[in-house]
C-alpha cells in the first residue's frame, strides 16, 4: 500500500467523518454505513434527490411491514 | 450501484434481509425511483444551499450554534480532495434532513417503538396558511397520529367549506393593490372615503380566515390610497387654471405611481411564475425551493410595506393641495419635513424638490429680473391688476413744456395742469407702494419672512427701475449675468440665501444710485429745503421785500402771474440765480384756495414741483407737509421782516426828526416792547431753521451717504425727516386734541405783533405830524414862511387812543409769550423745551410772573 493510498483513504475517512456530522446537525438518521453507500452512489452520479426519495420510501416501507406482520399476526 | 442499493435495503429494512422476495421488489421499486426524473432542474450552486441548509437550521433551533457548526464543517468539506460531487451530496442531505422538526427534536427515544412520526404533508412546514390544495389529508395516513390540525382540516374537508385558496386572494390583492375590486374581496363603493369598507363576498363554499382577513385589509389600505392619489392626479391632468405648483406636484405623484405600477407589475409575474411551477412541479422535494420565492399575501406585506408609507405621505399631499395653493402648498408640504423620521424626511425632501421647482422659476425671473411670471398667482407676491399695466410716461411732454415756458411752472393752463401733475405723483408712490403685493400666507417657510421681504423688495426695486426709471438695460445685463451663477434650488438653501442678499443689495443700490445720480433726489431735496423751507435768506428777504405791497391787498385782487413774475424776480436778484435750471424751473408761486375776506399773506405759498420717479420720494403728502411748514416759516419771515422794518423806522426816526420831547417816554416803551418781541421772533427764527432744519438735514444726509436700505427705507428715511421737521416747527405737542395749541398761541401772537406795529405806525406818524406842526409853529416864530399854518391840532383823544393800543398789544404780547414759554417749558419734546429756555433767558419771564404774583 503505498503512502498516496494510506492518503486517499484517510482523506476519504476525514470526508465521510466531516458528513456525518453534517448528517447528525440535520438529523436524517442515517448511520456511518448507510451514508457511505448513499456518498458513493451520489458520486456515481445518482440523483440525490431521488435517493433521499428512496431512503424515505424504505423507511416508510419498514415502518409498513411491522405493521402489515402485526396484522397478519392478529 | 445494484449491490448499494441492495446493501441500502438491507440496512433500511432489516426484514428484507430473510424475505428475498421483498428485497427484489424494493431494489426495483427504489431503482425505479431513481431512474425517475425528480429533481433534475437543480443546478449546481453549493452557496445557495448552503444558504438554506443554514436557515433551516436556524429555523429549528434559533440559537444560531448548529448553524455555526455547519458552515464549519462544510468549510472543512469544502477542502477534501476526495468528493466530486459535493454539491449532490450535501443536497441529499438536505432533502433527507427536511424531516418534521418534532421527530427532530426527540429522535426516537424508545428502538422498541421505532415508528417514525406522524408523516405530514410536506407542506407543513411552509410559512403562512396552508393551502387545501396541498394539506389535503391523504387517506392511510390518518389512521394514527392525528394532531389537532388534522381534526380541524377533517372537519373541513367533511362539511365541505375548505378555506380559500390563497393564491385566489392572492390575485385578488393585487388587484385591490391597483384600487380594482376582487372576486372574493370588493371595495364597497370606490367613492366612499371610508378606508376600511372593504367587503369579503362570502363564498358559502370557502371560508376566508381571520388572519388572512386583517392581512388583507392592512394591504387594501394601500389600495385605497392608490385609488385617492390617482384620481387627484387624473382629476388634475387636462384641466385648466391648475397653478403651476399643483402641476408639477401631480407631475411627481404621476412618476411615483408609475415606480409603483412597476412594482405591482413585478409582483404579479413572480404570482403567474409561481403558480405556474406548482402546476408543474407537484413534487415534494420541488416545494423546498419554490418555497423560497413563491408569492404569499405575508410575502407581499413586506413588499408594499415601503409603499404603504409613500402612499400615505401622497395621499396627506393630495388632501393638503385641495385647499391650499401655490406657496401655501409648498408650505404645507415642507412642514412635514421637519420629520424624525428619515423614510419620511427624505420622500418630502424629494416631494419639495420637484414641486419647488416652478416656485423657484418664478423666484429667480422674480429676484433677477424683477418680473413677476405668476400666471396662476401662487407666488408670495401679488400684483395688482389694476396697476399692474400702468407704467411710467417719462414725462418729457410736461417736461418739455417746462422747459419751454422760460424756467418756471407752465404760465397757461394753470387749474388744468396742476391736477394732471397732482394725479402723476399720486401715481409714484402708489405705483411703488400698490403694484405688488407681498402675501405672507404663500410664503414658503423654508424661505423665511426676513428674506421673504427681502425677495419682495429686491423684485420690486427691479421692476422699478426697470419700469419707472427706464433703465431696463441695466438690469437686462444684471439678469444674464446672473443666469451664470447657477440655479436656485430647494436643496441649496444656504446659496439660495446668498443669492437673495447679494440681489438685493445690487438691486438696492443700483436704486440708489438712480435715484441719487440719474434723477438728483438729492439736489431737489436740496432746493425743497433752501426755497420752501427758507434756507436761502437772501432769496426769502428779496421774495419778501418784493411781493409784501402786494399781499397785503385782498386775495382776490393777485394774478398768479404777477406772483411768477415777482418771484422771478427775486430769484434774478438772489443768489438762486446760480442754483441748476432743472431746479429754478420747479419752482412756482401760487395762492392757495382762499375765501372772502383773507389777504395775499394768507394765501400765498411757493410750490416745488417733481415728477416721476422722484415723485414716489416726494409724494403729495409729502408736498403738503412741505407747504405748512413753507406757510408757517413764511409767516415767521414776515413777522420779522415787518419788526425789523418798524424798529429801523423807530429807532431812527425818534433820534433825526420825530423831536417830541414829551412823549420821549413812550418812545422809549414802545422801543423795549419791540426789542423783546425782535428777542422772541429771532429766536423762533434761529430755533426753525439751526436746531430743527439743519440738524433732521444732517440725518437725512448721513441715511444717504451711506446708502443702505432700499427705496422703502429711503422713503421712510424722508418721511422722518419731514415729520420731525413738522412736529418741531409747527410745535405740535403729542397730547392728543392739544397738538396745535401751542401753534394757534404762536400764530396769535403774530397777530398780536402785527397790531402792535400797527399802533406803533400810527403813533410815529402822530409824532411825525405833531412834529412837522411844531416846526412849522416855530418857523413861523421865526418869521420865516414855509407855508399855510395849519393849527389844526390833532384831536386831544388821538394821542390817548394810539397809546393805549400800544400799551394794550404790549401787555398781551407779554402774556401770550409767558404763556408760550409755560407751555414750551412742560413740553414733550426736548428742543421745544430748549426753545422755551432760550426766549426766557436768564429767566426773563419767569421773573415777571413772580413779580406779577408779588406783586399781587
């Protein structure tokens, strides 16, 4: 691993790190893990705004199915 | 980017990771998503977002340190290497983050119950009301949850009377902006003065809520103004006698109302623009930045807030300009300048600005030229119609006639003539007293009363001479070298000062100057003192010596051109000869109006004639103050003269010839009551002619060598003159009802004089005859013959008789004078009081009353 590397990734981590904070202040509720997958999508060139749609879609999807269990449950 | 999004479902829906079938459908479903075209319009402005990242921030926890934090990491960001796209990244963020402030604030405290928040139309948190349109409730999500406003907009939606659309009365404010009645909202009449009648048409469908109802009538006032404003400015526009003043002010409403109109042309776009997005852009996450510039009724209050101000200042200048007018207007508007407001200081400063502008037109034609262009007489200064056309005819007809006619008053045409010229010099000073008027109502008050006066004066004494004195030239030269000197101005009132001094003094001067130089007021003021007022003695006593046979002969008996002839005469025989022919040729002699019975003394007076422009100097009245005082000292001059005479015949006649040695004694009483009446008249005399004349010349002729003041002043400086002169002369007390009682004791003991002379003449020709008999007696003694003895002897009763009047005018003069001397003594005026001191010298006639009362 050459130095430019061990750079490159720490620079990426400082990046990710200086994100998630901005993440936390405005609360999306996202962990480290779900951001960087969300980052590296948004740099392929997803639209963001459509990925924050997503994000919400699974979220309500989630909230959906406990739900629909618990239905099917009673 | 299969496997992210894979990886993305997994850690967002924990269930998807044992139920394959579901993850497959939600990878497909978010891919669909994402392939979607949401959000393509954003454009890449990282400061922008920034911008409402931070006031998102700022909104949900108003301390500012969240907000602080951010643009520190985001500086940090800012400097990574690594991302490309950091623009994308943050506004995903920013779309994720633009969740409920609720959730926010209390992040799910319990994993166990990790059921997100009540979701909420993404309109929620938009400012101002919330439209039907986008809170309409979407069914599913109602299920839980429900806050008090969704009970309320169930309730709505079930009775069906959801609230009004806003952008409905949005539309209809701005019409109501521009004084146009809505659909939903109506001026009531747009003839009732009343502000707030302002209607809602009740839609039984559609509620208007009560904040949006008091949001409305706050902005319909400005509608209302419009409405006031504009239709003073159209009522004004094509009408006839609208001064000048009114015209530019509609002039400035006009272009203000356009600035508006701009305004509410602007307003409407960003309406139809944003109307127009929400149509297309239904989207959720379109809402964040349509928020930004959408147009809401709170939106558009701020905007007209500045104009709801300029509105209100228009509209208190539309209401001030019905009734008043041209200056007064200006007046009424600089009041309010005097604002501590600086919004409102600085519109009226504007305001006064333009609408001063014709005012000061008119002042400067007025200051520089002395032309008054006030078609619609808004000026401070008002002309009289009548005398508005009467100019001055140099007046070289009667001049030349003058001229003609040897050096004196016109010989022919006597009664004609003189009431011609009497009526021109009423016409110098009414011409300069009458023609303009100065009117302190239409004074602007930024001007000052002072200098109002001053302009007024200024104009005045342009006009005059341009008009009166025909020396337009000069002042033709005078206004274009003024037009150099840059413009007068609201704004430059410190210059404005400057040059309303320097103009006046110019002007005052150059009035000066003409009437000093060009016309010689002073070598006429000169000759009015040394032939009406007595001050060439040699002249006087020649006039006298000349014409006293004929005075004394009954009024009607004079031809006024044997007085023109004597008096031309007198001035051959004086040292008047040398005065300039421009004087001499004034000068005329004629009888007053005179009734049966009065004599030539009576009647006779000299007249010095002037005309224009000198006349506005010397007025008629002045004239007239001129002849009484000419009546009384001529008087004075005849009395001494008469005194002079009769002691030279007494004191003479009584040592060569009148050799009655018994009657020595009398001689020698009639000669000291003489002495003392010489004494008195002498006095009178030196008292009319040093302490009074000569000393108000002196102050008249240092007012004119200094040159100050204008011609206003220069009359009242003459006037002074002449009363002071008239008070002291004539002794006229201030007690009112008792002015002329020390005058009428005067004049009545010039007739006491004249009878004591009388007497006396007739006792020297008593002696002279007794005297001539006794000689003849003693010729005929001597035996020489010298002629037929005549011994009639005179009546024994002659003598007794002649020497009782003598004695009788003796004693009453003595009294009178004592009388005189008392009422002198306790007089008002210091030099009359000195006159008393001087005829009782050494207390001559105290001392006699004192003795009369020891005596007694």
């Amino acid at each position: 691993m050459s130095s430019r590397e061990t750079d490159r990734m720490s620079s990426a981590q400082q990046t990710l790190d200086i994100l998630y904070e901005i993440s936390q202040l405005l609360h999306t509720q996202l962990d480290k893990e779900t951001l960087a997958t969300c980052v590296s999508m948004i740099e392929n060139g997803v639209n963001p705004e459509a990925l924050a749609g997503v994000i919400q879609e699974l979220r309500r999807e989630n909230t959906r199915i406990p739900e629909q269990s618990n239905v099917n449950g009673q | 980017m299969a496997s992210n999004l894979e990886s993305l479902v997994c850690s967002l829906v924990p269930h998807a990771r044992q139920d394959h079938s579901v993850r497959d459908e939600l990878v497909a479903h978010c891919n669909e998503i994402i392939s979607s075209h949401i959000g393509q319009s954003s454009e890449a402005d990282i400061g922008h977002l920034a911008d409402s990242i931070k006031r998102h921030l700022l909104r949900t926890s108003p301390n500012g340190v969240p907000a602080l934090r951010f643009s520190n990491l985001l500086a940090r960001l800012l400097e990574q290497p690594v991302l490309s796209r950091k623009h994308a990244s943050l506004s995903f963020l920013q779309a994720l983050g633009a969740t409920p402030p609720t959730s926010a604030r209390s992040p799910a405290p319990l994993p166990a119950l990790a059921l997100p928040p009540p979701p909420r139309p993404q309109s929620r948190h938009r400012s101002g009301s919330t439209t039907p349109a986008q809170s309409s409730p979407q069914p599913g999500r109602q299920l839980k949850g429900k806050t008090r406003a969704d009970i309320l907009r169930e309730y709505r939606a079930k009775i069906d009377r959801p609230h009004l659309s806003e952008t409905l009365l949005l539309r209809d404010t701005l019409f109501l902006l521009q004084g146009i009645s809505g659909k939903h909202v109506q001026f009531t009449s747009i003839k009732d003065p009343d502000p707030n009648q302002l209607t809602f048409k009740e839609d039984p469908r559609c509620i208007i809520p009560a904040p949006t109802r008091t949001l409305i009538h706050r902005l319909a006032e400005v509608g209302y103004l419009y409405i006031r404003v504009d239709s003073f400015v159209n009522g004004r526009d094509g009408k006839t006698g609208i001064g000048m003043i009114e015209q530019s002010l509609c002039h400035h409403l006009q272009s203000q109302l356009t600035e508006y109109y701009r305004l509410i042309a602007v307003l409407e776009s960003q309406m139809a623009a944003s109307q127009g997005s929400e149509d297309i852009a239904d989207d959720p996450s379109a809402h964040g930045r349509e928020e930004e510039t959408k147009l809401t009724l709170k939106r558009l209050d701020v905007w007209i807030q500045e104009w709801r101000l300029r509105m209100r200042m228009m509209s208190v200048c539309v209401e001030g300009a019905r009734d008043a007018h041209g200056g007064a207007l200006v007046n009424l508007i600089h009041g309010y300048a005097d604002n501590g407001d600086p919004f409102v200081r600085k519109f009226t400063d504007q305001l006064l600005e333009e609408v001063s502008k014709p005012f000061f037109a008119t002042l400067h034609r007025w200051l520089f030229s002395g032309e008054l262009n006030d078609p619609f007489s808004e000026f401070f200064v008002a002309v009289d119609p009548q005398l508005a056309h009467m100019q001055y005819v140099q007046q070289s007809s009667t001049t030349g006639q003058l001229a003609s006619d040897g050096g004196f008053g016109g010989f022919g045409g006597f009664g004609g003539e003189s009431e011609d010229i009497s009526g021109e010099r009423e016409v110098g000073l009414k011409l300069w007293e009458g023609k303009y008027q100065f009117r302190k109502e239409m004074l602007p008050s930024f001007v000052g009363e002072a200098f109002g006066r001053k302009i007024f004066s200024t104009g005045k004494s342009l006009n005059f001479i341009r008009y009166s004195c025909q020396d337009s030239d000069w002042v033709a030269t005078r206004e274009k070298l003024s037009n150099t000197g840059g413009t007068l101005q609201y704004s430059d009132i410190a210059g404005l000062e400057r040059s309303i001094d320097t103009a006046y003094q110019i002007a005052s001067r150059r009035l000066f100057d003409i009437f000093f130089e060009k016309y010689g007021l002073l070598h006429h003021l000169r000759a009015l003192k040394q032939y009406l007022l007595l001050g060439h003695g040699d002249f006087a006593d020649q006039l006298m010596e000349s014409l006293a046979p004929n005075l004394s002969r009954p009024a009607n008996t004079l031809y006024r051109h044997n007085l023109t002839a004597t008096l031309e005469t007198a001035i051959r025989q004086s040292s008047a000869q040398y005065d300039p022919p421009d004087v001499v040729r004034r000068l005329d002699a004629r009888m007053l109006e005179y009734s049966h019975g009065e004599i030539g003394w009576d009647v006779f007076t000299l007249e010095y004639k002037v005309d224009a422009p000198i006349d506005t100097v010397l007025d008629s009245e002045a004239m007239i103050k001129y002849l009484k005082l000419f009546n009384h000292l001529w008087k004075i001059k005849r009395i001494e003269s008469a005194l002079s005479k009769g002691w030279m015949r007494v004191a003479g006649g009584a040592r060569t010839f009148l050799r009655v040695p018994e009657l020595n004694n009398e001689w020698h009483q009639v000669r000291i009551v003489m002495a003392e009446m010489i004494h008195f008249i002498r006095q009178m005399e030196a008292y009319c002619q040093l302490e009074v004349i000569e000393c108000s010349w002196k102050i008249l002729l240092e007012f004119c060598n200094k040159k100050e003041g204008d011609l206003d002043a220069l009359i009242e400086a003459h006037r002074a003159y002449l009363d002071r002169m008239v008070k002291k002369v004539l002794l006229l007390s201030a007690k009112a009802g008792r002015e002329e009682t020390l005058l009428h004791q005067v004049r009545e003991l010039f007739t006491t004089i004249l009878q004591f002379r009388e007497a006396t003449d007739d006792f020297y020709n008593y002696c002279l005859s007794e005297s001539a008999r006794r000689d003849a007696a003693r010729d005929h003694e001597r035996g020489i013959y010298t002629g037929p003895l005549r011994d009639s002897k005179p009546s024994p009763d002659t003598l007794p008789d002649i020497l009782r009047r003598i004695n009788e005018y003796g004693s009453t003069f003595s009294e009178k004078v004592q009388a005189i001397v008392q009422g002198l003594q306790t007089h008002a005026d210091l030099d009359c009081r000195f006159l008393g001191v001087r005829l009782s010298f050494s207390d001559f006639y105290k001392s006699r009353r004192e003795q009369a009362q020891s005596r007694a």
